[in-house]
C-alpha cells in the first residue's frame, strides 16, 4: 500500500497541473511589488534617452525627417554643414565665450571659495545664501539687465557717456563673445563656488603650517603647495562648467542674436525656428552631432581626471585640522569681492530691467527720465495670457519634480542596491543628459511628436511635451544625488526589511524614503525652482498652447518689445522670491543632502 499510495501522488499532482491560474496570478503580483518594477520604472527613462539620441543621428543622414526609416542615408547635410561660413564663425565665438565664462566663473568662485572654507571672514552664512540665490536666477534677467546698461545703441552707460564727453561712438559693447562670456561667468561662478568650497574644506592645513615653518609666505604657499594639489578637482570643476557654457543659450541669445553673433545653440535656433523659411533638422541634426560629440569627450576628459584624483590625497583621518586664516585689514577686500560680485550679478540687472520697466522707452538716468516713471508698461499687458503662461509654469513645477524623483529613485536603487548584470549602464546613461546638451533632447523631442506620435495622441504644443524633456534632463542630477544618499544606508536593513516579509517597492517606501526624506523635499524644491528659470529647452518646444513664464519673456524680448519683456521679467522675480525663501527656510531647518551641498 505504502508503495502504491507514493507512486499515485505524483500522477494526481500532475493532473491538477492545468489549473494554474493562481500560481500565476500571485507571480505577476510579486513582480508588480519587487525588483521587476522598479527595474522597470528606471528603465523607461533611460531607453527614451538613448531613443531620442538615436532620432538625432537619425535626421542628420536622411534627405529629411518625413523620409521612412528604410530611406537611404545621405551625408548631404554634414556637407552643407562643412560649406557653411556661418558654422565655422559659430565655432569659433563658441570657443571663445565658453573660455572667457570657465575664466570668469572660476576666477569669481575660487576666490569666494576660500574666503568661506580658508579665512576668517564673518560672513561665510551669507555668502553660501548669496551664491545659492544667483545660481538660481534666470540668465535672461541677467542678459537683460546688461544689455540695457552696455548695448551700443541703446545702453543707458553708453548713452550717457556719448551724452556727457560726447564719444562719437559706444565706449563699450555688451554685444561680443567676451561681453557674453563675461555675463555667463558672473552665473557660473556661484556653481564654481559650489563645486570648488569643498576642496578648500578638505585640504589639511598642515601643509601651509610646513611652508610657513621653511619661511614660505602665504601667497607663495598657496602657489607652489596648494594650487597644485588642488589642480585635478579645479581641473574637473572647470570641464563641468565648460560642458555647461557650451549649450548655454539664454546669454548668447539675449545678447548675441539680435547682433548676428552666434554661437552654436543660437545656430541651432536659428535653424529650427528660421524667420522664413521651413525648419533645417537635418543641418541641425549635424550640428547637433557635432556638440554631442565635443561634450562626450570633455565628460570623458572630467571622469578621467576624477580617477586619477587619488594621486593628490594628502588628507588623512591622523592629524587632520582645519585652520583659517586670519584676514585682519583684508577682510574689507573681502566684503568689497562678495558685494562687487553681488552688485555685477544681481543688483545691477535688477536694477536696470526696473528701470526700463518704468520708462516708456530705455533712456539714461536723468531728472526728466525720473518723471517718466510710471506704471504704464503694467496696464499695457496681456494679463490673459500671462495667468495661462503662470498656469503652466506652476503645473511643471508640481510635476517635474515629483517624476524626476521618481525615476532618478528607481535608477539609483538599481546601481546602488541591485546585484543586476550591466547596472552600470544605467549610471552611464542616466548621466547622458547632462553631457549632452538639453537643447538637443529638445529637438529630438519635437521630431518625435511630428514624425512618430500618431496625429490623434495631443503630445506636440501641449505642456506634455515640455514636460517629457524637463524630466529626462533632470535625471542626471537625480542619480548623482540619491547614488551618494543610498550609500550611506547599510544593506542590513534591506535584509532585516525582507525577512519581516517586505517586497523590494516596500522596502524602498517604508525604509529608504524615510531615510532620505530630507534630500527628498530639497531636491523636489530645488528642482522645482530650475523648472521655474528654463528657457532653452522650452524655446525649441514652445506654441501658444503650452507658453510659460520664461517664454513669453524671450518673445517679448525677441519681438522688440523692451518694455513687456522687462515688466514680464520684473513680475518673474518677484515671483522667485517666495520660492527661494521657502527653499532657504526648509535648508535651514534641516541636514540635508542636495544639489549645493
């Protein structure tokens, strides 16, 4: 019977097989709750950034974008590319301002640096708010804001001194690569301050005490013993924030455009929205190409000096001490660098855009200009059209965030804590967006809505599409920030989560958000204020239907309307300052891990 009853088991077993349905059912479910989802959820992003630069390559070698995918590739627009007069001018005001901003940024945000992290100076709360604060402030209020102090024609400083000692001629021109070079560094240099304030912090203050010791002065110390230890991160800053001015577009187009000095992003423009004429995608996919290209190899330039940054350690856990020096009497040379920073960068545009907002025209300062001022710009608004272009802003500014944190979440839990084969291509990937320049993910964007998007699906000149871009170029500051937060947190209580019977998505929910919540709402603010600056990409993408504040800004500006756009960008800032309060009061209350840390 025993040996009966053992054998019948398995044949009752095996026909009760078909009935499976539960089995099955239950492995979706664990899948839906597990690492497949969230494999899956960071996936997703990653194949549409891989998929738009594919459409990029894609429309620079075929006749045009409404070819089939079978249509035979050409190289007809690399060569119109080549035979064009206009690129190689581009090329090199691009070279020239991208050096002239790197300078100027680095210069500003050294200096500041170590003020902060190597002196005595009492302000160093104020300054990291200061530098925090221009970081986040639009380019364009910038570029404005110069524009009508040193424009040739119309610049108030220019204006007057032709007035006053009767110059023939403008003594000085905003409208040149080292103009627009100089106004992009005064914004860089608060990310240079950001980038470069923790080497200051690091280095050991043994080594000055050793130069002191062998009669060094300071100033040559800081030659010969600190700046060369320091040269691969100020290397590496430098590369970050040359990557950055190349597909600068704002300051070059404010500035540049209306004086035909392009630089390759207003060529780019001027290509995809010409004054007459159809789009040229194709020469922009070349271009494009081309600047995918150049910013690939400096990002290879920067993470090859970050791996040999080994060589230079000099700090160790033994004996390490941090001591500032003394400024005594410098100190006011000091407060004279912040507050000339503070005035070039912020008090002097402000102070320009309010000035010609109240005015009926730009004109010097002048007793009779004082009784010009007037509201008169504020009633003439489109205030319809203003609310609509608020209404999209905001929705960006709730939604973005809230995606970018998602999927940047999902990314860095499966580099940081899956054992997935090829998770390093997720990192890789996911740090494309900030080697390539946005505005071509913009473009590839816009191809995608015209050439692949059914006819029937709203996606082209809705906010979706905007929002789509926003949150692919948002990813790589997303990954950078969770990859360092989810470190810290030890694999045990991931193990202690999954033996008490939590999936791997309620693993994250119940133990990794609370743990990181802080950098959570930091970087949800954070970015939500970038959401609320951006232009460039907006500028490539934009119709009536999905304009926001920055946009109807730049077509104010680009349409000749001075004033509208001064008003428009005046009411822009005011805006800004509740948010950065906001952002300020919750850093303030909190140790947090973000962006400017």
């Amino acid at each position: 019977m025993r040996n009966f009853n053992t054998t019948a088991r398995p044949i009752e077993s095996a026909a009760s097989r078909p009935v499976a349905a539960g089995p099955n059912l239950n492995l979706i479910g664990r899948w839906l709750s597990g690492r497949g989802l969230v494999i899956a959820v960071a996936a997703l992003p990653l194949a549409l950034v891989l998929l738009l630069l594919l459409i990029i390559l894609w429309s620079s070698v075929v006749p045009d974008i409404t070819s089939t995918f079978t249509a035979s590739f050409t190289l007809s627009h690399y060569r119109a590319l080549l035979e064009d007069p206009l690129v190689y001018s581009a090329l090199g005001n691009t070279i020239s301002f991208v050096i002239v901003s790197t300078l100027v940024a680095m210069s500003i945000g050294i200096a500041a640096a170590w003020l902060v992290e190597r002196t005595d100076f009492p302000a160093r709360r104020m300054v990291l708010s200061l530098m925090t604060s221009v970081l986040l402030l639009p380019s364009i209020f910038m570029a404005m804001g110069w524009t009508f102090l040193m424009h040739p024609r119309i610049g108030v400083l220019n204006t007057w001194l032709m007035r006053t000692f009767g110059f023939e001629s403008a003594p000085f021109s905003i409208t040149n690569v080292v103009g627009m070079g100089w106004v992009e560094g005064l914004g860089l240099a608060s990310l240079a301050f950001v980038m470069t304030s923790p080497i200051f912090r690091a280095l050991s203050a043994a080594l000055d005490e050793a130069a002191t010791v062998h009669g060094i002065g300071r100033a040559r110390s800081f030659v010969l013993i600190t700046l060369p230890l320091m040269v691969p991160a100020l290397i590496a800053a430098a590369i970050y924030i040359a990557v950055i001015a190349i597909a600068s577009f704002e300051i070059p187009a404010v500035i540049g455009l209306g004086s035909k000095v392009y630089t390759f992003s207003t060529l780019v423009y001027i290509k995809v929205v010409p004054e007459m004429g159809i789009p040229e995608y194709g020469v922009v996919g070349a271009v494009s190409v081309f600047l995918v290209l150049i910013s690939l190899i400096l990002s290879w330039w920067y993470f090859r000096v970050i791996r040999l940054a080994h060589r230079y350690e000099v700090v160790r856990g033994r004996g390490y001490d941090v001591k500032r020096t003394a400024l005594g009497r410098w100190r006011w040379a000091g407060y004279g660098l912040i507050g000339g920073y503070f005035v070039f960068a912020c008090l002097l545009p402000l102070l320009m855009v309010a000035w010609v907002a109240l005015l009926p025209y730009v004109q010097p300062f002048s007793a009779a200009a004082f009784r010009q001022l007037s509201l008169r710009h504020f009633y003439a608004l489109d205030w319809g059209l203003i609310w609509r272009s608020t209404e999209h802003t905001l929705v960006l500014m709730a939604s973005v965030p809230t995606l970018s944190l998602l999927f940047g979440a999902a990314i860095s839990w499966v580099v940081i804590k899956s054992k997935l084969r090829g998770r390093f291509l997720f990192d890789w990937i996911a740090f494309l967006p900030h080697a390539v320049p946005n505005l071509i993910f913009a473009i590839a964007m816009v191809i995608v809505a015209l050439r692949l998007m059914p006819k029937s699906v709203p996606f082209y000149g809705t906010i979706f599409i905007l929002m789509a871009v926003y949150v692919l170029v948002r990813i790589s500051l997303v990954t950078r920030v969770f990859n360092g937060a989810l470190v810290q947190i030890h694999g045990e209580l991931d193990e202690a989560a999954h033996v008490s019977g939590l999936s791997t998505v309620m693993t994250i929910r119940k133990v990794s958000v609370p743990l990181l919540l802080p950098a959570f709402v930091n970087l949800w603010i954070w970015i939500a204020l970038l959401t609320y600056r951006e232009l460039t990409m907006a500028a490539f993408m934009v119709t009536h239907n999905n304009i926001t504040l920055p946009v109807l800004v730049w077509s104010d500006w680009n349409g000749g309307n001075t004033g509208a756009a001064a008003t428009i960008s005046l009411l822009f800032i005011l805006m800004l300052l509740p948010l950065l309060a906001l952002y300020w009061g919750f850093r303030g209350r909190s140790e947090l891990i973000g962006p400017d840390t």
